[in-house]
C-alpha cells in the first residue's frame, strides 16, 4: 500500500470485493452526507508553521491513554459488522492492530465474542450503547470486564439511528444476522427496554463507571459546554465525534469543534478525535489541535477486506506518513505538535 494514491486504491478494492449493500453500509453518511463529506475535507484546512534546526532523527509517535502507552497515536474505532467485510472480522483487525502497537474499540454490536477478540492480545475498550432499560446491558458489560476491557466508551450521539438511504436492500436485509451482537443475550433485541435510550444524562457515566469499575469514555461529544457536563460527572476522557456523519447530517466537522473541547476539559481529561481522518497529515492536523489519540472508523474497515495482512499494512503505512509528517513539521514528539497549526486558519477550519 505505498504511493499517494493508496486511498483510493484501498476504496477501489473494497468496491471490486464487497457485497453491495456492506460497501454502501460502511461509506454511507446518514441523509445527504455533508457532514461525512466535510468532515474528510476539513483536515485539509489547517495550516501548519514548522519548526526548523530541529533533530528529527528519531521521531517518536508514542501517545499515552488511560496510562496505557501505544506506540502511534490512533486507534481503531469501534465499527458493527467487520465480519460482513471479512470472515475473521474483530479478530483480524485485532491481531494486526496489537501487532502494530495501536489499540482497539470494540462495538456492541461486535459479531466475534469478546473472548476471543481479547485472545490476540490486542488492548482493547469496550463501546456501550445503553437501552431504555439499563439493567438490559449489564450481562454485556459484566462479559466485558471479565474479558478484560480496559475502558467503557460511551456513546451519546445515537439516541436514535440516523437515517440513511439505501440503492438497493439494505445491509441488515442480505447479512446473516449471526455474524452481529453476539455478546448481547440471545432474545435481547425482543425484551422490553432493549430500544436505545432517549434519557442519556451525566448520571449514566457514574453509572457505568461505578458497575464496571472502569475508566468511562463519552464518544460523540461536539461542544465544550457538553464536555465539562461529561467531566464533572466523572468522564475519564471525552471523545470529539459526529459519528462519522452517520447520525445528525450537518453536524460540525471534528476538526473544527475540537479545538474548542480541548479548551474546555484539556486540562482535566484526556480528548480523543474522530471523523474523516484519511492519513498522516489529518493526524498531524488533530494532535496538533491538541487531541490525545486520534480514532480512525472507516480506513481500517476498508483495510479488512484483506483481513490481518490488509489492516497491517494500512498500520504500516499511516506510521509511516506520521513520521514523515512529524519530521517536516521539526516535531520530534507529538507532544512538540501542539500549536504549530497556524492560529487565523484554524479559526475558519
Ligand atoms: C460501518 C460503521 C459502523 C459503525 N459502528 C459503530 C458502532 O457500533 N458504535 C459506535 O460508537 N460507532 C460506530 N461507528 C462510528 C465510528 O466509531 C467512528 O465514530 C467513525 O467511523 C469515524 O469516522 P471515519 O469513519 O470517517 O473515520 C461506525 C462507523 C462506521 C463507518
């Protein structure tokens, strides 16, 4: 996957391999798309002021989250139905991103146990819609701690799914229904209370944490105000998410609601950033305006067409656009990214 056109090239396969209805599901935005098609462009926005006389030798690209090191700043965000893209799903994507130091998101919604997902080693959190009726998801978080999730992302921005348009059946008509949710209880999506609740508040992150024992992430937060609310009620890290345009169609770009999150939590919890992050430069972009681990949705989903092999050389790739990113920006560590974004054109990212 070298040469600057490997984006297109990993779209171009995904095209020639997939089924119609999974390729439509995993690039789909919900209504028109312009959230999912700005977010990709507004990354490009920003302008960088490089250092110089910098010693670039060795750039390193170590992040830190939740006292957890990863050795590149990304991590793979938690997407349904990677065993639509590829027959080993969760676990090929696993196995390639703890191999390339990176980490995992693993949805609800994930078709493999988590089991088996942990057995690759990967390090891994756990994404959590809740239901109507809480006590519904507790088999599934209970599943979770024991399989040794490091964290519970909440997600906040799906009170109810986004609509979407489909050319033809859609996903959920043609895919076998066995390859989804499989660690949610069998008869869950029948029980009364299983629907997504409409009544999410701050309470619910105590909630989880004090249930889980674990650190609780809210994922799909696009204001400051909203990312104090998540804090104050006890968020170990807040998340800066449209869902990748998949919910609220004309939803803010990430790269322009994050600086604005950073400003209001940076100094108290960790902020994550995801949405239309395409390469090297977009994560040079995003650490710059001060994120602290970058999520990556779509490109590692694309990558698992070709399962592990795919997804690591998706890895190998990214590390390498990174470094050379770094290098030219004069930034040895992401840490000495933080700023070099050029202040009047961040303003109208
Ligand atoms: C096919 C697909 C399935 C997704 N499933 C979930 C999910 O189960 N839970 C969740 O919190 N987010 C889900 N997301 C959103 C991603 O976690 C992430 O926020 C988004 O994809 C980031 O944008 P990007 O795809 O442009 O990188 C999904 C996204 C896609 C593309």
């Amino acid at each position: 996957m070298t040469g600057g056109r490997w984006r297109e090239a990993l779209e171009q396969r995904a095209r020639d391999v997939l089924p119609a209805p999974v390729l439509e599901y995993v690039l789909q935005g919900a209504r028109e798309s312009v959230t999912t098609a700005e977010s990709t462009r507004t990354w490009a926005s920003a302008r960088f002021r490089p250092y110089v006389l910098r010693d670039v030798t060795e750039p390193d690209l170590s992040v830190t989250v939740l006292g957890h090191r990863l050795e590149v700043p990304w991590g793979v965000a938690p997407t349904t139905l990677q065993r639509a893209v590829h027959p080993e799903g969760e676990v090929a994507m696993a196995r390639a991103t703890a191999a390339a130091g990176s980490m995992m998101v693993v949805s609800s919604n994930a078709g493999t146990p988590f089991t088996a997902i942990a057995e690759s080693g990967v390090h891994w959190w756990l994404q959590a819609y809740l239901p109507a009726d809480r006590t519904l998801a507790e088999p599934m978080l209970a599943r979770a701690v024991e399989a040794g999730a490091r964290a519970v992302v909440l997600t906040v921005d799906t009170p109810v799914v986004g609509t979407k348009y489909s050319a033809g059946p859609s996903v959920w008509e043609t895919v076998d229904p066995g390859i989804v949710r499989v660690n949610l209880d069998e008869d869950y999506d029948r029980l009364p209370g299983a629907e997504k609740a409409l009544d999410l508040g701050p309470h619910d992150i105590g909630w989880l944490a004090e249930i889980t024992g674990l650190p609780v992430v809210v994922k799909g937060v696009l204001r400051g105000d909203d990312a104090r609310r998540c804090v104050q009620a006890g968020a170990a890290a807040v998340w800066v998410s449209n869902h990748g345009g998949r919910q609220l169609d004309r939803a803010a770009p990430t790269a322009a609601c994050l600086p604005d999150v950073v400003a209001a939590v940076g100094e108290d919890a960790e902020v994550y950033v995801d949405g239309g992050v395409r390469s090297g430069l977009d994560l040079l972009a995003a650490l710059a305006l001060g994120a602290d681990a970058v999520f990556l949705g779509r490109l590692p989903l694309l990558a698992l067409v070709d399962g592990a092999d795919g997804v690591a050389a998706l890895h190998a790739t990214l590390r390498e656009e990174t470094r050379e990113a770094l290098r030219l920006a004069g930034c040895r560590t992401v840490v000495d990214t933080h700023g070099i974004v050029l202040a009047d054109r961040g303003n109208h990212l």
